[in-house]
C-alpha cells in the first residue's frame, strides 16, 4: 500500500547468510599478541618490500587482468600448465568463484564440520545448499561419511587438509578412497591453505592426484606460509576445463598489481628458502608448544598447520577472555572450541600460561 515503505528485498539465501567472524585485532594502541587469525609472525621479506615499492608506483595503470606472468611462475614452481592455474583475491575469493562456476540453485556441497567458516557462507552465496557432516574423533574429516553424503545434487566436496580449525591432516589412502568412491562429475576440492606446515609424511600428494583425477581442484593461498594475508592471493590448480570456467566467473582485474608483483618477488628462489626457513622454525614452534601443552596434560588433536584447536566447549568464550586479559587474542568459537595461532616465541609462551589455567 502507499504508506508502506519500499524495500529491496535481500535475497533469502543472503538474509539467512551466517556471519563470518573475523579473528580479533588489537585496536590502535592496545599492546595484544595477536593469535586469532592463522597470520605469519614475519614482516614481508625486504625483496618483497621493495617489489610493493616499485608496484605502487604503477598503480595508475590496470593491473594485468590475467595476471600472467605471476600465473606462469605459479604454474612452473608447482609444476603444471599455466591453463591449470587461477588466480584471485584470496583463495577464499577462489573458493566464491569455483563454486559459482558448477553449483546451480539447489545443488549440493558437501563439507566437513566444523571447518573452515567461510564454506556455508560461500555455498550459500552461489546458490547451493551445505550438507555438513561432522568431524570424527581427534579434529579429524571423517571422509567415509563425507563419500556417504554425496547424493544425486552434489555438486562439490570440500576437503580442508589440515583443516581449520582442528588441524588433522587427510591421508592419502583416505582420499583415495574418497575418490574411488565419488562420481567422476562431483568436483573434489582440496583446501591445502596450510599445506606448506604440514610434515605428516602420510599425506597424499596432491598434484600427482590432480593428474588421474579430472574432478580434483587444489586451493592454495600465500596468505599462510607466504605471509601476504593482507595483499590477498590465492589460486587453484585444475583441469584446464574447470580453470578455464573458474577464470570465466572471476572478478576482473581482482588481483592487484601490487599484490601481483609481491607474489612474484616472493616466489623467487632466494626469497623462496627464506620464507620455508621461517614455515622450518614456525613448524618447530608449533612442535614445542604441543609438547609443553602435552606436559601440561592436554590431549588434542595433532594440528599439522599453523595452530592449534583446543575443544573447550561451554569454556569457550570465558578462556577467550582470559586470554586476552593475559595479552593474548585468539580466536574462539563459540560453545566448541578455541583456535590459536602458532606466532613469536613471546607469544606463545603468553598463551601457554593461560592453557595451564585452564586443564
Ligand atoms: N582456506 C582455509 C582452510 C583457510 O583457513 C583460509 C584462511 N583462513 C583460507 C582458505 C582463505 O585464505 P585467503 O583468502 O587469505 O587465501
């Protein structure tokens, strides 16, 4: 009627969307160790500095849209053809546009729970519905009951290894299982955002997968190991079929140039073995601070990422607080668990305190 007030109405997928929660950030002049968001401890290496530099200098221009040279020197360095290779604004921008590449209104995506929290808000946005299907024991992706999910709707299955935010780690003889069981025409993504940490030696190579299998899709991100979180680049490595569909939905020129340039000043060999060093002696902090939290008598999961998840439940929330009231953010879940991000020494030893309080 006249007196009603026109709305434009949200779609109903989006009105329903749950929120993504952001890892706490310390507000301009708090003193906090910030533990909440799975970031590198290490400012970006001088080289890459300098590339930002030289970069923003040319910002008045369009970044190359394809991003090509910075596509060539993904695809050498894993090891495939460059047709195999997108890149975007963040994997979790790759994450939006695979999906939106194969998920139709009302098709399936399956994926394990908890989990990385962007997946039903991504799902949902493409259109599609999430079938969730809880972890098992230990953190870990209970992939037979994940394979048991798939229907005649499902479209993707969403594999997070190590997954956020539990860390476990899938095998390789689990997903090839998963694989074998799986109809060819369901997309398999695998999310290694973490991969770099991970030194299980049990796990599946993923790119030697991606050659017998057309279905699978790697996700991968310099916003962990790379330690470029805030320049936003990831990419996925796939069939050139489905990369070439992924890069058809893909926001144009969505990977700046300055973000471009530091991709690949960062995928130089110098700068190369010096970032592994750092995810070496990252890798060595996470080692030390799971054998103090087990001195201390926890049992949790084996996180082979860059964190670790303690399942606190109904403490959640209040441990948070503590922890931050120690110096210290991370990054909780409400009435499930707590996540905290391997950083400086410093850091961790701050939070170590805090676990002890709270066996
Ligand atoms: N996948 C997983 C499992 C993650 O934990 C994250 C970051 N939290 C991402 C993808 C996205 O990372 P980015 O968009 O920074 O590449």
């Amino acid at each position: 009627t006249s007196d009603t007030p026109a709305h434009v109405p949200l779609r109903p997928a989006v009105e329903a969307l749950p929120p993504y929660v952001p890892g706490a950030r310390p507000t301009s002049g708090e003193q906090l160790w910030k533990l909440s968001s799975n970031e590198n401890p290490y400012a970006p290496l001088p080289s890459v500095v300098e590339a930002i530099a030289r970069a923003a200098a040319e910002t008045n221009r369009y970044p190359d849209m394809y991003a090509t040279e910075l596509v060539e020197a993904l695809a050498a360095f894993v090891g495939v053809d460059p047709e195999q290779v997108v890149v975007g604004n963040g994997s979790v921008a790759v994450l939006a546009h695979l999906l939106n590449a194969v998920v139709d209104a009302g098709d399936e995506v399956v994926f394990p729970w908890r989990s990385f929290e962007a997946y039903p808000i991504a799902v949902s946005v493409a259109g599609g519905r999430s079938v969730t299907v809880p972890l098992g024991a230990d953190g870990r992706l209970d992939l037979p009951a994940m394979a048991a999910a798939v229907t005649d709707r499902t479209r993707v299955i969403l594999v997070c290894t190590p997954n956020n935010p539990t860390g476990p780690v899938v095998h390789a003889d689990e997903l090839d299982e998963l694989l074998a069981a799986v109809p060819q025409d369901v997309m398999v993504v695998i999310d290694e955002a973490y991969l770099e940490f991970v030194r299980d030696a049990a796990v599946p190579d993923a790119v030697a997968l991606l050659a017998r299998h057309d279905n699978v899709v790697l996700l991968r991100t310099l916003s962990k190991a790379y330690g470029l979180a805030g320049l936003r680049v990831g990419y996925a490595i796939a069939a050139p079929r489905l990369a070439a569909g992924i890069r058809a939905v893909s926001t144009p020129f969505g990977v700046s140039h300055v973000a471009q340039q530091a991709a690949l000043a960062s995928l130089e060999p110098t700068a190369q073995a010096e970032l592994m060093e750092r995810v070496d002696a990252l890798v060595a902090e996470r080692a030390r601070v799971q054998a103090a939290l087990r001195e201390q008598g926890w049992d949790l999961p084996d996180s082979q990422a860059n964190f670790v998840w303690f399942p606190l439940g109904e403490r959640t929330m209040e441990c948070a607080a503590q922890a931050r009231r120690a110096g210290v953010l991370v990054r909780p879940f409400a009435g499930d668990g707590l996540r905290v991000s391997i950083g400086e020494v410093e850091a961790n030893d701050a939070f170590l305190e805090v676990a002890a309080t709270w066996l």
